[in-house]
C-alpha cells in the first residue's frame, strides 16, 4: 500500500471532505493533489455535462461539436488515452471540452458543486469479470448517492453496456431507488447527436448486442 502523505489531514476540513472515506485522504492524497492542480488551471464553466471513462474520446469529441453552449468534461483513468481524447478537442479549437486524468469517485466532489452536473454519462464501463474484482465495479450504491447529489435537478444519469448480467443489475437498483427514476431513452436531452463510442462502433461491426438506460434525478 503506498505510504501516507504526510500532508492528509489538512484536507479533512475541504469543501469536499464527506464525500470521501478518511483512507482515501491518507493513501491517495497525491491523487487529490493533482485534482486540486487541475482544477487551478482549469476553471469549471457551467452548463457542463460529465462522461466517466472516456476512452479515446469519440463521444465527448461529438457532444462538444454538436452543443458548442455546454461543456463537457471526460475523466478518464489511462494517461495514454487523456493524451488521444485531448489531441482531439485541440485539433478541433473545441474549447468547451476537457480531459482529466483520475478517478471519478475523487474528482467529482472535488470540481463540482451540488445540484451543478446537467448530466453524467457512463459509457461500456469496466466489467471487472472476476468475482473477487466485483466490488471494483463503479456503479454501485455509493457512486448513485454520489451522482445524485451532484446532478442538477433532473438531470440525467446514462449508461451503455454489452454486459448484460451489469446492465440488469443497475437497472433493477434504479428502478428501487428513491432518488432516480428510469425514463425512456428517447426521452434523453441529445441523445439524437450522439457519436458511438469506439466500444460501441465494435459491438455494431461484430454484430454484439448492448443496451442503454437513463435516468433522472428525482
């Protein structure tokens, strides 16, 4: 595990502290660091819109074109894919997009206000097939808690997947929750100009099937 940063504590009294579990503070302060670092150097315009694991771009590339009044931030974990999505905007002088190389969990709490995100998109999302990889999967109960305090009211949660058994089980949890509500996916702000994403253009090639749901905040 890697060391404390010495530095950990003075981050208990943030803005965002109780969105984040105390070892988070202690062992990946650094990550926090380079957030705050971010953000310094790239201040939050608003309406902004979020795609968690935006792999080489492709669909945030497509919303930043189609919907030059918003913008939008891609947070993606690999540094190598950051670079492509990145190169991409900048090719295109598309400055209402962004790229971020972190956690989401971490790095929306730190950014945003509550009740500021017009929308989160999660896009054929890591399936962690093991099972004792399960508890890594990003859409859990803690993340909807999450994502329901920074959705601006009505705004809207949406998730592609060709994994079926991961599909079932974040559409049962939403249709159980109190704080969202499943809305039909022609009823999604946009969705008529959205790219396919490079998992997406995959799955149409091979002839895979995948689905997508929405919800809203309630």
């Amino acid at each position: 595990m890697t060391p404390m940063n010495p530095n950990w504590q003075t981050y208990k009294t943030a803005e965002f502290a109780n969105d984040i579990p105390d070892d988070v503070f202690q062992y990946r302060s650094d990550e926090i660091d380079t957030i705050l670092a971010w953000r310094d150097a790239n201040p939050i315009d608003y309406p902004i819109e979020v795609e968690i694991g935006s792999n080489r771009g492709r669909f945030i590339l497509g919303l930043a074109r189609a919907r030059r009044d918003t913008h939008f931030l891609g947070i993606e974990l690999k540094s190598s894919l950051c670079r492509l999505s990145a190169n991409k905007l900048a090719r295109e002088g598309l400055t209402n997009g962004k790229i971020l190389n972190a956690d989401a969990r971490l790095a929306i709490p730190i950014l945003f206000q509550p009740n500021s995100l017009g929308a989160i998109y999660v896009l054929f999302p890591d399936p962690w097939w093991k099972k004792r990889h399960a508890r890594r999967r990003l859409l859990d109960d803690t993340f909807f808690q999450l994502a329901h305090k920074f959705l601006r009211p009505n705004g809207t949660f949406v998730l592609k997947t060709d994994v079926r058994d991961y599909f079932e089980a974040v559409r049962n949890h939403l249709a159980d929750s109190p704080l969202f509500n499943l809305i039909d996916n022609a009823d999604i702000p946009h969705h008529e100009s959205w790219e396919l994403t490079t998992r997406e253009r995959h799955c149409v090639a091979d002839n895979t099937p995948y689905d997508m749901l929405a919800a809203q905040k309630i």
